[in-house]
C-alpha cells in the first residue's frame, strides 16, 4: 500500500470513519445491461458456432473479456465439442 493511501487512509478515520469495508458505488458502472445480454443470446442462437472474436466483430463496443462473461456467467453457456451448449433462456 502506499504511503498515499495510508495517509487518506487515517485522515477519513480522523474524519469519523468507523469501518474498513468499501463503500459501494466507488467503481466503474457495467457494461453488461440485460438488453446486450438478450443481443449476444440472439447470435449465439443463430450460430452455435460463434467464438468470442467473432461475437466481437458483431459487438465491437463491447471488450472480448465482457463478452465472455456474458457468453458464460450470465446466459450460462459452456462451449462443447465447439458448440455452446446451455443457456438460461432454453
């Protein structure tokens, strides 16, 4: 930790702070809304075959690393002898 940190650190606990856990809110907003989540799902559908670069081609605003995490943790698919297969919407 640096000594910055520390230092803002003990100016917020001489300030009243009485805890150590992060307040919320303090990060970047997602880019991953349910309207993006049902695109992806769309082309995934079409073309069980697609890989992420492909799905960045269609959705080149979006980064390959947030895709993936759409592809996976939200719609739940896995990828099966190079299919996806799964999904939170069968």
């Amino acid at each position: 930790m640096s000594v910055g940190m520390v230092r803002k650190w003990v100016r917020a606990f001489k300030d009243g702070r009485t805890n150590v856990h992060n307040e919320g809110g303090s990060g970047r907003p997602s880019v991953i809304t349910e309207d993006l989540a049902q695109k992806v799902h769309g082309k995934v559908r079409e073309n069980r075959r697609l890989t992420i670069s492909s799905l960045s081609n269609e959705f080149p605003q979006v980064s390959k690393s947030a895709l993936h995490r759409i592809v996976t943790e939200h719609l739940h698919y896995r990828k099966l002898c190079l299919l996806w297969a799964g999904g939170r919407f069968q």
